[in-house]
C-alpha cells in the first residue's frame, strides 16, 4: 500500500490507497502551517512544529493502515515562505 500527505497552508491530509487505488484510510489533522506566511514571507517556529508534529503523526497512522510508502507534499505555504 502506498500512502501521501498533503501539507496544506491550514490542514495536513492523509490517504492511504491499496493496490488498486482504492482508498483505505483518510485523515486530517489541523496544522495552521500557513498563519502569518503572507504578512511576514516565515513560517513560524510554532507552525513549522505543528506541521512537523502532522507529519509525524499521519505518517505512524499509515505505517499502521500497512503503508509501505509515504509521500509528503507541500502546498502554497511551504512555496512561498523564505525560510
């Protein structure tokens, strides 16, 4: 099985698909990653922790769904920010 996380500007998204692509486990998890990047052109300390903690935790849950594969992508916050 293979999985990906899209970490977003305001949440992190788990699939975690089969064989066939057909989707075994969803989540999400609120991460807030995006607070302050358009005004400052940072991600903070606090949501870069918060993204991390997403991450962290989204992947466990699909190493445990039977994920032999987990793919992080990144959205707008993550291509904007300077740091």
């Amino acid at each position: 099985m293979k999985a990906v996380i899209d970490l977003g500007s305001n949440s992190a998204l788990l699939l975690v698909a089969d064989e066939e692509q057909k989707p075994v486990l969803e989540e999400s998890i609120i991460t807030g990653l995006g607070r302050g990047v358009k005004a400052t052109g940072l991600l903070s300390e606090e949501a870069m922790s918060d993204g991390l903690t997403a991450i962290q935790e989204l992947t466990r849950q699909a190493r445990s769904a039977g994920a032999d594969q987990v793919e992080v992508v990144a959205t707008m916050a993550m291509r904007i920010a300077k740091n």
